[in-house]
C-alpha cells in the first residue's frame, strides 16, 4: 500500500502564496483521495509533517478494520468527508481493537494537526508503549479502562527539512502497524488469520436514523400567525439536529415542500431521509394548539403522532415534548449532556423568542423591505432580552444580507460585526455567530486566515451549518484554491440538496473553472426548484458570456422578472459583447447616475467598462469598489468578468492590495 507520506512538503514548497498568479499550483490538492488529510483537501499553504500522520492514521485504520475511515463514490465527495466528516470509531468496527491503539488511531485522524501526535517520535513511542502494556494473559472480554492519550507537545514553531525520525515514521510505522495488526489478530482471535475486509459485520442501513420536519400548516388561515408556524418547525428542526445519529434535512429544502400535497414516500425519496414529520398549528388568541405525525418513509404509515394543547407561554414546552417524543420513537440514545443540547433555546423569555421568530420568518424572504423588517424584530427582542445570542446573531446575518445589494459595505458589515462578537461574548459556541463573524473577515476584512479559523470552528460546532460551507467555500474559491472550493461548495449543497441558492453557487464555481456546459445545467436545475429565483438567469447569462454567446446570455438576463443593478450591469454587457456600443454606453451611464443616489456596487459598471474595451474607467470603477470595500473584491482571483485585463499591471496591483 503507498500512502501519502510526503505530500505535505512537496505541497508546501510548490505552493507560493506571495505570487497571487500562481492559481494553479494553489489550486490543487495533490494526493489519494483516501488517505488525504483535511489540510491537504483545502490545499492549505501553512500544513506540515503532520499531515502525514493523518495519512499514516488512515492507513492503519484500514488495514485494522478492512476498511478506509470514509466511503465516497467521487474523488471530491472523498475530500469532503475528510474536511468535515468524522469517521466511525475504530473500535466499533472492530471491537477486538484494545482501546489504546484506538484511540491512538482516532488520535491521528483528527482534523485539527494540533490534537494529532505533534511528531514521528511521538507517534512511535506511543505504538511502543502499546506493544509492551499488552498482557498477553488477559482474554479479550475482559474490561479494560478507556484509553486517553497524553496530550500533544505545542506544534513545532518551524518548519524543518526530512529528519530520521520522520524517515523512521515513513518505514518503522508502517512495519509497526502491520505488525499491530498481525499481533492483535492472533493474540485476540485465537491465533486464527486476520479476517479478510468483507468478513467484518457492517451495520445495517436501517440503523442510519434521518428525518425531515416539514413546515407546519397554519390551520386556521390568519397570515399573521405563518412565522409561528414557520419558526415552531424550524426550532424542531434545529432541536433535532444537535442529536447525535440523526440526520435531519436542511431547512430550505424541507420548506421547498411548503403547500404542497406529495405522497411522503416521495418526499422522502426526493430529500434521502427514513421518516418525516408533518402537521398542523392554530393559534386562537393565547391558545395554542400543535398536531403532529412521524411517518415511516418507506411504508407510509404512521410512527408517533401527539396533539398538544398549551397557552402561548407554554411554547417551550411544546417544542420540547416533541423533540423527545421523536427521539423515544426513533429510539435514539441520549447522554445528559444531548439533552441539555437539544433543549437549549439561549432565552426563556417568550416574547424574546416570538420576536426573534418574526424576525427570522422576514430576513427569510430576502428583500431588501422584509430583511429590514426582519432587522427590527431581532432589535426588539435584543432589547427585551439582552442576553439572547441568538437574536443578536439574527442581526448579524441580517446586515451581512443587506450588504452589497442594499446598502453600502461599510454602513453594513461593521454593524454585522459588532452583533456576532456580542453574540459570541454571551454564547461562545453559537455556531450561527461563528459563521457571520467569519462572513465579515471574508468579505469586508478580507481577512483570510481569521474567516477560516471562524468558519471552520462554525462547522466543528454545527456540521449541518450550510452557510459556513458556503462561505468557507467562497474563501478558497477567492484564494484561488478552485478543486478545493469546488469540494465544500458541493458540501453545501449536498446539506441543502433542494436549495436553489446551493445549486447556483456550484453553477459559479463551474463558471471559474471554464466548465460552462455543468455551469448552466445547475442554474438550469435551480430554476427547476424555484423558476422565480431570478440569481439563476444571472449565471446562465455569466456563463454563456464567458463561452462567447453574447446573444444566448442577453436572452437569459432578459428574462428574469426583477431587474437589479447586477442584471442591468449582465444585459449592458451582453449589449457591449454585440457590438451594440451606444445601447451599452446608455445603460452604464444609467447605473453611473442611480450610484449618485444609492449604493450600486461600482464592479457591476466597471465591467461593462471592460467589455466596452475602456479600460482606463474600468479600472476607476473598479477602484472605486475597493474604497468602497465591496464584497466582490474578495473574489478578484476567480471571477471571469475580469479576465480580458487580467494582464494589466493594474490589476494585479488591486490582487495585492485586496490582499486575499
């Protein structure tokens, strides 16, 4: 078996991050898919040796238990589970395995280098101390204590060229493993033959427990009670999701079902999951009323269903009798500490809650009118219960929502930046805070090294946060790392498979690497899901730009039914693209003007500019999106508008300056 020991240093060297055209060598992670560590899947220029011990870990965990620690049927689904999966203890997949070596396996495997043994030395002489702790007259039934590793010397402060003992993990610890796996084989088994891979017992897949609360039907047909309907079923969703063993379907394509009347069994089908809860709500005054069902997917019959009947103070208790009821009727176990987890709401305040739950439903619809609505709802409940994380993270998002396409870069990201800090001071595991934070050092800090440590302890916190995928995705993608953005962006998706916002991030992703046909088949897939999402047309248009159908692409912007700046800028540059100079030369000058009045990211005039062959005021405009701290900026190393000047001095001065 070859692994992948080495690879880290070969990556490292060739990988320059002061050079920002060296795209390519950034842009690819070199290794087996299998044995590659997380740092080496997100093509990070700062790893080391100890890469090579996660490699060294997923060899030794395939060769003691038959298997590799992830199964993907891509190369990229492989990359992703590395970064963001955790694998199946050893020890559960063969139990014979004496705690130790597990956890000295497990040990490896982990994603941060920090909590891996820091070095070969290290690693050795723990595979030593397993060698010798074995008492060989010990049966294997007998109980032993966990076994907990020391913990790992601080991280070399330098990197330094191949030494022995590095050499020594390279020969000595692949001889050590085997010989691991060849002592415990026998000694455990009777001295019978390691058993082959198939020979392991696998659990079946109806263990793999997975569900989908659809919204809730607000029965007695008042629109003003729907974000109650619509938030209950969300604070079950994310009750549910802090269960470990159960997969729970993301919100946006659990909520793509909503008035809907499919069979459950298609439903299920449609989003991979064993059972879906449904039901109904009524609220009467300060009466409220919850009816729910669980269903078994594949026979379409029901698991659990309860009805609840409590005053509107009492909606904490609602929400918590069903999350348990599921669980008891799934028959998943909980520790003590799973059920704090799942319980825990970050206020008890019911009027708190029921504003946070109209300010979520609002900043949900996405204009700019209800995003702000939904902004002074979460307000209001910051300011009934100051001590509520999760309301000052809702107005986080709802800044980082506004930016750009609303409001100026800097009347909105230091407002969103101020609210996550505040809510991580009060809830320094709030996952959602995590992830804004990290949105405003990737888009207005531009700030790499801060937004990876923030959405990358987002996704430690919460491994079903969608937008710290998506961001993160973003950030490699604006760092020029391209297979890896193209990897956590699908991951995104993969977490949201019905969103449409998911599948046109991959349809972008496809766009920068000049794969146009699969670009457009994904916006093309969006638009299936939701034929108003007007974001699609944007990147068929950019595509069929980017492939030299100027015609194509103006027919495609032309079609979406609401016509934002970004649009605008689309068809005056498809008319550019025609030759139509004068049509495009009235539309930018329409956009110079509407700038005048209100924030318009001035990247969307600098390149019709561009296309138009003016680069002298291409680059003003794009200066002027610098100043201005656009978000768009991060993106400078990927976004195919500026391809037709990437040769000029000009831009590359803006690349380091940008900084990313």
């Amino acid at each position: 078996m070859v692994t992948d020991f080495g690879v880290a240093k070969a990556l490292t060297v060739s990988s320059d991050e002061r050079n920002p055209d060296s795209l390519t060598s950034l842009g690819i992670a070199l290794g087996t898919p299998s044995y590659i560590a997380p740092e080496q899947a997100t093509a990070d220029p700062t790893m080391d040796h100890r890469a090579d011990i996660y490699s060294f870990g997923a060899m030794a965990y395939e060769m003691l238990s038959g298997k590799p620690p992830f199964a993907a049927k891509t190369p990229q689904a492989m990359l992703a589970a590395h970064i963001s999966e955790r694998p199946v203890p050893l020890i559960e997949r063969r139990p014979d395995v004496p705690p130790m070596l597990n956890a000295l396996v497990m040990s490896c495997l982990e994603k941060s280098p920090d909590k891996r043994p820091q070095t070969a030395d290290q690693l050795m002489t723990l595979l030593d101390e397993i060698v010798l702790s074995r008492d060989d007259t010990r049966t294997p039934t007998e109980p032993s204590e966990p076994a907990v590793l020391p913990p790992p010397p601080p991280p070399p402060t330098r990197k330094s060229s191949p030494s022995p003992a590095r050499r020594y993990l390279i020969i000595g610890g692949a001889l050590a493993i085997v010989a691991l796996g060849v002592f415990f084989g026998r000694s455990m088994l009777g001295r019978k033959p390691l058993p082959a891979p198939g020979d392991f017992p696998q659990p079946p897949s109806s263990q793999v427990k997975s569900i989908a609360v659809l919204p809730l039907v607000n029965v007695n047909g008042d629109s003003a009670n729907e974000y109650l309907s619509d938030g209950l079923s969300d604070e079950i969703m994310g009750a549910l999701s802090k269960v470990p063993g159960l997969r729970v379907a993301s919100r946006t394509s659990a909520f793509s079902f909503k008035g809907t009347r499919l069979d459950a069994r298609e439903i299920g089908r449609r989003l991979n999951v064993g059972t879906l809860l449904e039901g109904t709500m009524r609220r009467d005054g300060d009466q409220l009323r919850v009816s729910v069902q669980l269903t078994n997917v594949a026979d379409n019959l029901g698991i659990w269903s309860g009805t609840f009947s409590r005053k509107m103070k009492d909606v904490f208790s609602v929400q918590d009798s069903i999350s348990q009821a599921i669980v008891n009727a799934l028959a998943v176990k909980l520790s003590g500490n799973d059920s704090l987890q799942m319980t825990k709401r970050g206020t008890e305040r019911v009027d708190a809650f029921d504003l946070y739950l109209k300010g979520r439903f609002f900043v949900n619809k996405n204009t700019e009118a209800d995003i702000r609505k939904g902004l002074s709802y979460y307000e209001q409940a910051l300011a009934t219960d100051p001590n509520y994380a999760r309301a000052s993270a809702g107005v986080a998002y709802a800044w980082i929502a506004l930016a750009d396409d609303y409001v100026a870069p800097k009347d909105a990201y230091p407002r969103a930046k101020v609210a996550a800090l505040q809510a991580l001071r009060l809830d320094p595991a709030l996952a959602e805070a995590r992830s804004a934070l990290g949105a405003v050092h990737l888009w207005y800090d531009w700030n790499p090294p801060d937004a990876a440590r923030e959405l990358t302890e987002a996704m430690r916190l919460d491994p079903t946060n969608v937008y710290a995928y998506r961001y993160y995705g973003n950030l490699l993608k604006g760092m020029g790392r391209f297979d890896s953005a193209l990897v956590v962006i699908r991951k995104a998706q993969q977490l949201d498979p019905l969103s449409p916002g998911r599948l046109n991030s991959v349809a972008l992703m496809y766009t920068t690497l000049g794969k146009y046909d699969q670009a457009i088949a994904e916006a093309k897939t969006a638009l299936e899901i939701d034929p108003g999402y007007d974001d699609a047309y944007l990147a068929i248009g950019n595509a069929l730009l980017s492939q030299g159908k100027p015609a194509e692409a103006l027919a495609q912007f032309s079609r979406a039914t609401k016509m934002g700046n970004r649009m605008q800028s689309g068809i005056a540059t498809a008319e550019a693209a025609l030759g139509h100079r004068d049509r495009a030369l009235a539309m930018v000058q329409k956009l110079e003007a509407e700038s005048r009045r209100r924030y318009i990211g001035p990247e969307t005039i600098a390149a019709v500019y561009f296309k138009l062959g003016d680069r002298d005021n291409g680059f003003a405009w794009l200066d002027k999106a610098y100043e201005a701290r656009s978000a768009y900026m991060a993106l400078l190393r990927s976004d195919r508008r500026w391809d037709s000047v990437k040769d000029d001095p000009r831009f590359t001065s803006l690349v380091k300056k940008v900084g990313i």
